[in-house]
C-alpha cells in the first residue's frame, strides 16, 4: 500500500501500518502551531471557540 503526502510518497506493507501512519499525521496535524490561529494549536483553537461557545 502506497500513501502521498505533498508529493512524498510513502510504502506500507499492510494496512494497519497505513492506519497507524495515517493516525500519526492526523495527531501531527491537529497539535501544530498555526500563526493564523494567533500561535494556537488547531485542537486549542477549537476548544477555545467550543468553550466560548458554551459559557
């Protein structure tokens, strides 16, 4: 099994190593410091606007 990320390509040989791989991006994803997000973490931001939201 093969993935591509921005033109990297990536070479599984199963697919719970493709899940795993792919979980791993997604935790990278939601936990990288963004500047449009004023130095916040997607999930931060997130929780922020849930928490304003609910009080």
């Amino acid at each position: 099994m093969v993935h591509t990320d921005q033109g990297i390509h990536y070479q599984h040989s199963s697919w719970s190593e493709l899940i795993a791989s792919v979980d791993d991006y997604i935790v990278w994803y939601n936990n990288r410091l963004q500047q449009r997000l004023k130095g916040l973490t997607p999930m931060q931001y997130r929780n922020q606007t849930l928490d304003a939201l609910i009080a």
